[in-house]
C-alpha cells in the first residue's frame, strides 16, 4: 500500500509543469509552501557569491530570503545581466541554505529568463 501511495506521488511530481510566464508565477514569500513542487517564482533578483560554498546566489526581494542557486556559473552564461532584474525562475523548491528559507538549484540557462522574455517553449521541470 505504501509503495502505491508514493507512486502515486512521484507520478503527480512527474507530471507538475511549469510555465515560465508572468501570469503562471508565485512570489518568492510563496516558496516555502511549495517545497517539492516545480513551479517559476517571479521576483527582483540581486547578484551575489554564495557565502558556505561553490557558486552563485540570485537573491529574489524577499520576505524569507529565496534564493535562485547557480552551483556552475560558467554553465548558465553572463548572470550579470540579471542583477536588479525581475526575473523568472523555474525549477524544484527545495529547502534553503545561506539563511534561506527556499531555493532553486540554477542547472540549465533554459531555468532563467528576464520577466519580460517569451519562452519558446514549456519549461518542466523534467528538462532540467
């Protein structure tokens, strides 16, 4: 019975898409009861070294300190672009670290795209 429940659960994860569309977004205050969901968190982003490890922040304006992490920088491209920007980011919610409460784990440049862009296509989670 319990590996029905979880798969049942892992199914519902597998199948949770995301558009990175303004319309589609939650706020940053809104991360923490979405842990586990993939979902774009639209926000003002600063730049910043992450503090107790490799990579960089995008810290969102915040109430709960959400945090976009970029384990490697050089992979996603120039992320000076994004500093002071509203951006969308979409990706896992998972639970923070650097005195954050969440974050999303920066691994694809498709992640990450100014709030104003289009995207040429659905963005899931699965992709990335």
């Amino acid at each position: 019975m319990r590996f029905l429940i979880l798969g049942a659960a892992l199914a519902a994860c597998a199948a949770t898409a995301s558009y990175a569309a303004s319309e589609d977004a939650i706020t940053p205050d809104q991360t923490a009861s979405k842990m586990g969901e993939c979902m774009t968190v639209e926000g003002q982003v600063s730049l910043h070294p992450s503090t107790n490890r490799f990579g960089s922040n995008l810290s969102f304006e915040s109430s709960n300190g959400f945090t976009g992490y970029v384990p490697e920088p050089a992979s996603i491209g120039d992320l000076s672009r994004y500093d002071g920007q509203t951006v969308d980011l979409t990706g896992v919610i998972e639970p923070g670290q650097d005195g954050a409460v969440a974050l999303i784990r920066v691994t694809s440049p498709e992640q990450l795209m100014l709030a104003d862009e289009t995207p040429d296509r659905l963005l899931t989670c699965d992709r990335f």
